[in-house]
C-alpha cells in the first residue's frame, strides 16, 4: 500500500462492486457474450469490451438494441445467475469488511450495475449484515464520474465526506471519488494494468483488500 495519512478519522468506506468487492469478470463477459449469440450479434471488439469497464449495465445494453434494453436486462441478469459460480470475493475482503464493522466503520458499495442486478448479486452474496447501504445505477441520476452516488450513500449514511474513503478499480471511480473530495484508494488488485488509474493520483492505492484496514484502524 502506499498513501499518505488523513487527518481526520475514517468513519465510512464505500467501495465499487465489480473488479472491487466482488471478482465478476468471468460472470459479466460470459453473460454478455452468450447474450450477444442469443440475439445472432457478433462479439464486441476488446477496446469496445476494456471500454465498458465501469460503465453502467444498461448503458452497455444499449450497444446491442437501444430501443430493447429493459428486456435485454432481464436476459442478461437470466445469464449472469446461470453463471453466478464464477464470481467470488476477493481474497481478504471478508476479513477486511469484518473488522472495518466490527470498528463500527459504516459501509457502502455504490455501483453501476441496475438495481435488480444488485438484488440477485446480494442474495448470491450475504453481506447485507455488514454493507448497509447499497447504491445502484437505478438509484440516481447521473452515474460515475459524477459525484451523485457517492453523495448520496455519504447522505444516507450521514457522514462527512472528510472522514470517507472511497475505493475503486475505474477512473470512473477516483474522478468520481475526487469530484466528491473524499479520500480515494486505488484497488490494484484485479488489475493488470493500472496505468489510468496512477495517473489519477489517487490518495491511495492498495495492492490487497487487507491494507484498507491499516489506513482505517491505525
């Protein structure tokens, strides 16, 4: 981990949910290629696909058919349970959102999947005991890099966001962690290449979920 310490004690942590929380690439790349045959569309190109990364669900949907996206949502979520059994924690995450709750440090998780995609990924996943507060594409205006979803988790959890951290695999993440100006951290660790996100300077950037908890349990 490298970074720098914050003046003020870390009273929230709000993290992205795929490439972040949650390792989902195999499950969303099969998903959406099965998806892609079903409907006799040819694959996307890999700058297409690395672009998708952190853009939210329907907004990718809308490559395939604009005028079709609600249905093609329900058929994408249909393939995405089928293939559920290829996501999983991150190592050192459960461990780490134990003892950040056990701090009594609140936790959230913003991200751009939409809200009934969210649904199924919590029921596949039991954390609601320690997450309390979950934000969707569905559930704001303006998706990241706009500062909404992190304000409003920070809003709902009444917490300055002084004393947040964010953290994030995107650029879409830290541009919207330093729109919010709370504290950002860098998640590397299901990354190969994290040029874009160096270049954000982020306050903080973690090589493993567990060195969260020596910025927030010093």
């Amino acid at each position: 981990m490298t970074g720098h310490s914050s003046m003020h004690k870390i009273k929230a942590v709000i993290f992205d949910l795929d490439g972040t929380l949650i390792a989902s690439q195999e499950t969303a790349s099969l998903a959406l290629e099965s998806l892609l045959r079903r409907h006799n569309r040819e694959a996307f190109s890999d700058e297409i696909s690395q672009s998708f990364r952190g853009m939210p669900t329907r907004q990718i949907l809308a490559y395939i058919d604009p005028e079709q996206v609600d249905s093609l949502l329900l058929e994408v979520i249909e393939l995405e349970n089928y293939y559920r059994d290829r996501s999983n924690l991150y190592p050192g995450m459960l461990e780490t959102l134990r003892a950040l709750d056990d701090a009594q440090i609140q936790l959230a998780v913003v991200t751009s999947q939409a809200a009934l995609e969210v649904e199924h990924v919590r029921a596949y996943f039991p954390l609601d005991d320690m997450i309390r507060v979950w934000v969707s594409a569905d559930d704001i205006l303006h998706p990241k890099p706009h500062p909404e979803s992190l304000e409003k988790a920070m809003g709902i959890m009444r917490v300055a966001k002084e004393q947040t951290l964010f953290v994030g695999d995107t650029h879409y993440d830290i541009i919207a962690g330093k729109r919010s100006r709370v504290l950002t951290g860098a998640a590397l660790w299901g990354r190969n290449d994290a040029h874009d996100l160096l270049a954000l300077n982020p306050d903080y950037l973690f090589n493993d979920p567990v060195e969260i908890q020596e910025v927030c349990l010093p």
